[in-house]
C-alpha cells in the first residue's frame, strides 16, 4: 500500500490524477521530496524504454 506522508501531499497534490494513480499503484512510500523525484525518474525511464 502506498504512502504519502502530510507534509509532501500538497505537492503531491498538483500532478495529474493519472500520474498520481500511476504513482499509487506501485505501493511507494513517498516521506520526502527526493522520494516523489526518484518515482517520477523510474517512470519517466520506463516510458523512454
């Protein structure tokens, strides 16, 4: 089950409702910044793969 911890969820909050479904379907555990930044990294390598 993914995570989001109170402090990143207003950032969290203005990406896409598709991004953050994509996000939330990996069962991440998201505490800080550099967490959401590393996520969106593997994504964004998965769609150029």
């Amino acid at each position: 089950m993914s995570y989001v911890s109170p402090e990143l969820r207003p950032k969290f909050e203005t990406l896409s409702i598709e991004l953050k479904d994509t996000i939330l379907k990996r069962g991440v555990k998201l505490y800080t910044i550099q967490d959401l930044i590393r996520v969106l990294e593997e994504i964004v390598a998965e769609s150029e793969g």
